[in-house]
C-alpha cells in the first residue's frame, strides 16, 4: 500500500512542482489550498481536503512549503493545524524557508504530541521544481531520515545530510545570505560605476574572466541589457530570508555586520516598491534609491 504523503502549499512556484512529483513517484498524495485545486494534481489522483488537521490526521508524512517561519507555526500548531489530532507516526517535513529557533520549538512541540519533525529547505528554483532537480538540506536523526529520505527523492537531485533538527534550516539561512550578499554587491558596484562615468559592463567582463565567474554574475549581468527575470525569487522573500540569518547570527552572539548592511539595501528597494518584483531588480532599485535612472517597471 501507498505512503499517504500529505502536501501543504501545493499552488506554489516550488510547492506545485514538488507535489506533482510526490505524486508521479507512486505516492497516496494529499493536499489543502487555499485557491482552486492545480488541475494536474486532481488528473493525477491526488485528493484535496479541506483543512490542514485532516492532512495531520490521514498522512504517514506531510510536506509544508509555505513562505515564513509564522506561516509554519499557523500549519502546525494553530488552529485547524496539523497537530490538532495528528495520525500515530506522523512526520512533519518543513520545506520553508524558516528559523532555526522557530523550527527546534516546532519540534518540539511535535514530539510532544507524539509527532516527528523534520526541516528540509531547497535550493535551486521552480523549473527544478517541475523537474524533480532541486537540492534540500535536511535536519533530522537517522530514523526520520531513513523514513522521509523516499519521499525527499521524488523531488530533489540532491539531498544533503545538514545535521539535527534545525540544522538544515542554519544552512539555508547561509546560503541565502551569500547569495543575496554578492547580489547586493554587484547591484551597488553598478551603481557606483554609472555614478563615477565608467561602464558597469566593464566591470561584468572583467569579472567574468576570473573567480567570481558564475551563475549570478550572468543573472545580475543580464540586468544591464533590461533583462530582470533570469531569477524568479522575489525581493521581498530575500529581505525575509536575510533577515532570519541576522536574527540567528545575533542568538549566537556573531555580529552580522556584512548581513546588516544587505538587509538594509533589500528593505530599501522594498520599500521604493519592488517587494514584488524578482531579486535582479535590486540593480534597478540600486540606481532609483541613489538617484540614477529612469524606473523601468
């Protein structure tokens, strides 16, 4: 018989993706939206109900990919959420992007309830998604691993061992804060170069040709011809996400001088009106902030 996997997010750019492959996998896939039901899942045998207490209730595992870490905790401990009469040997898989401390409390309010927790956060984007490519770093002992490791499978190309519970979620924080700090960087070094009378794509070609050759050079690059949808991650999610990590490095104690100051250019451009708009804007964002420029959006 079928695991009866249960999927919490499942209209997504990431989430709908990921359920579809759950369900193509063999999996007894069931989910709640708040929109209408994605017509492939139904297509496919999957079965949608109406609230997340009934996924806690009939699933052997259930997959969140839902934005913030307050999101998470509605899921899960509010009303009409998960451990409200949770099935004997539920797992709970944490696909957002959250924190730590917000993920060990889950936990352990889970465990109290009877209920395994896991945190298993992505990386790589919606096209991974659809294709069953993406990476997740994942947080958990080996029993729940072992148990959970099938259904991770169906999705990702990649799955990395982060450590306890919590662990995945550290990691992801870091790697997004290193993305969003060499992003940030270029954006403002564009700026700097259009404001000193030099040529921004200058400096993209010299870059190119040595060690910061790379996937977000080209995407931030692009940016320079008008192009600013190479990334589909919107700057708002960025400033969240960097602003999770400035909250972890203060609870050990770390100052996140570097990450302070991302912050602070994401939650500039969010707040001349890009919160919605994908994170190679941050270019554009940069020039308007500074006074350069003509917005193009």
């Amino acid at each position: 018989m079928a695991t009866t996997v249960g999927f919490i997010g499942a209209n997504g750019l990431m989430g709908h993706g990921m359920a579809k492959n759950i369900a193509k996998a063999g999996f007894d896939l069931v989910y709640t939206v708040h929109r209408n039901a994605p017509a492939d899942l139904e297509a496919m045998g999957a079965r949608r109900v109406a609230g997340n207490a009934e996924l806690g209730a009939q699933c052997e595992i259930v997959v969140i990919c839902i934005t913030t870490a307050q999101d998470v905790q509605q899921v899960v401990t509010g009303p009409d959420g998960l451990l409200t009469s949770p099935r004997e040997g539920l797992v709970i898989v944490d696909a957002a992007t959250s924190e730590p401390s917000v993920t060990r409390e889950l936990a352990a309010q889970a465990a109290a309830a009877g209920v395994a927790y896991a945190d298993a956060p992505l990386t790589r984007g919606p096209a991974e998604a659809e294709q069953g490519r993406l990476n997740t770093l994942v947080g958990a002992d080996d029993e729940v691993f072992a148990r959970i490791e099938p259904v991770l499978a169906s999705y990702c190309e990649n799955i990395l061992r982060a450590g306890p519970v919590g662990a995945g979620h550290t990691i992801k924080l870091l790697n997004n804060f290193c993305l969003q700090a060499a992003t940030t960087a270029l954006a403002e070094s564009f700026t700097v170069a259009r404001a000193a009378g030099a040529d921004p794509q200058t400096l993209v070609d010299v870059l190119g040709k040595g060690m910061f050759d790379n996937q977000l050079l080209a995407i931030m690059g692009a940016t320079l011809n008008g192009d600013y949808e190479r990334q589909q991650f919107a700057l708002g999610n960025a400033r969240k996400d960097v602003r999770y990590y400035t909250r972890l490095a203060g609870d050990v104690q770390v100052a996140p001088v570097v990450g302070d100051g991302v912050h602070e250019t994401l939650s500039l451009a969010c707040s001349a009106g890009y919160a919605g708009h994908n994170v190679p804007w941050v270019a554009e964002a940069t020039d308007r902030i500074n006074g350069l420029g003509e917005q193009t959006s």
